[in-house]
C-alpha cells in the first residue's frame, strides 16, 4: 500500500511554498482586514515551521549536517522571530507594517534557499546522510498538527528564540521625530547618549 505521509523533506518544502504563496497573496491584497488575517497566516506558519525544525529536523540533522549551517539556520529563525513578533503586535494601518512584512518574506526566501540549496544545503546533506525521513517526516506531521490545534485555541506565543540571548532594546527617535531638536535639548555632550533611549512618548510632550 502506497505510503501518503511525505516525508520530511517534501514536508518542509511544502511549507516553504505555502508560505511563498502567502507573502504573494500579501503583496496583492488591498484593505487592512485582508492584510492583517494575510499576515497572520504567514506568522502562524512560519512559527509552526520553525518549531517542528528547531524541535525534531534540527536536532537530527546534527552530526550528519555541517554545525554551521544548522547554527546559521537557527539564527536566521531568531531573526526572523523579531519581524513576526513586531507584525503580531503590530496594525496594518503602521507607517511599517507592509515594510515589515516585507522584510520577512525576503529574510524567509534567503532561508529557505539555504535550506534547498543542492548538494550543499541542509536538506540535501541530509538526505545523503541517510537520514530516515519517512520516520522523521511522521513526526514533524504529528508535532505540526499538535501546534495548529493549539495556536488555533490559544493563539500564537510570543516567539522563543533559541539563539539570541534578549538584550534589552529601546526604541529611539521615531523615523520622522525631529532629531536635530531633541539632540539641542541636552545640556550636557554626554546627554547625547540618551537619544538612544529617546521615546516617542516625550517627543509629543514637547
Ligand atoms: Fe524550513
Ligand atoms: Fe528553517
């Protein structure tokens, strides 16, 4: 009897073109209410994704696949985290929003061509290290339909990064704040440094 789980590699490329085709739908649509329920697809899918790798592709692939490219891909999973954390707190009515998801959808396609990559990339050196990939493609399925039910209840987290440590961020001047003005407002040269830490917030104030 023919097996119709894919394995785990027609998994994840599935998802990658799934999610390609959110972003071009993104790209497309016009009015807030279709952008938002747009971006929030991509967020869940990506999210998704990215655990069922980080949980179960990625952990098998160690030893077998170059450590730099899986530590490479577990960054740009990081980096990626930080766009879908802003788009999901985020209106689509923001100066940024389309720009944010923009960025996404480029930092996503230069992952997923790492991954693809032939010969060099993650999948295929998996795939030459004889990874089981009926077993793991199993329970990558398992795990992503456990996530969907839960997201669907719940809600998407916020993102878990796995490599970035979560130094603390401040948001200075807003992009169109009068920066000249509010370095004059210093007293002192070394008050400069409070600029980075500037907050929209105390520009209104003014
Ligand atoms: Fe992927
Ligand atoms: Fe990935």
């Amino acid at each position: 009897m023919a097996n119709e789980q894919p394995d785990a590699i027609a998994l994840l490329k599935a998802d990658h073109r799934k999610v390609e085709r959110l972003f071009a739908q993104f790209e497309a649509a016009a009015g807030a209410s279709k952008k938002q329920a747009l971006a929030n697809q991509i967020c869940t899918e990506l999210t998704v994704h990215a655990t069922i790798e980080e949980e179960i592709f990625y952990p098998a692939c160690k030893g077998k696949v170059e450590e730099d490219r899986l530590n490479e891909g577990y960054v740009e999973h990081d980096g990626a985290k930080i766009l879908i954390a802003e788009i999901e707190t985020g209106s689509p009515e923001g100066q940024f929003y389309d720009s944010k998801v923009k960025v996404l959808s480029e930092q996503i396609e230069r992952h997923v061509g790492e991954e693809e990559r032939p010969s060099t990339g993650i999948f295929s050196q998996a795939r030459a290290a004889g990874l089981d990939m009926d077993g793991l493609g199993a329970r990558l399925a398992a795990r992503k339909k456990a996530l969907m039910a839960q997201f669907a209840t719940e809600g998407i987290p916020a993102p878990e990064t796995r490599t970035f440590t979560g130094p603390d961020l401040e948001q200075s001047a807003p992009v169109d704040a009068d920066v000249a003005k509010v370095k004059r407002g210093f007293k002192r040269p070394g008050e400069a440094a409070l600029l980075f830490t500037y907050r929209a917030s105390s520009h209104r104030r003014d």
